[in-house]
C-alpha cells in the first residue's frame, strides 16, 4: 500500500497471488479484500 502525495491510500496486489491462493477460493475482488482486512487486523499489522 502506498501513501500518494495527496494523502490517498492506493492499493496495488498482483493478480498471479490470487491465482497461487485458489482460484476457487476468491473469485471476484470483494472477497479477497475481505480476507486481506481480516488477516491483517488478526496479525496486528
């Protein structure tokens, strides 16, 4: 994630890490940002 000039946060993920977690698994965008909210609040990141 990276902090832009203009104090907005823009999200940039590589779609080939998707592909590496399941396909079957997230298949549309909202999920998969779900999960990376979830994991990163339970990590303490």
């Amino acid at each position: 994630m990276k902090i832009e000039k203009d104090n907005k946060l823009r999200l940039q993920f590589d779609i080939h890490t998707i592909e590496h977690l399941g396909v079957q698994m997230y298949k549309t965008l909202p999920p998969v940002l779900s999960e990376l909210i979830s994991n990163s609040y339970d990590a303490d990141a």
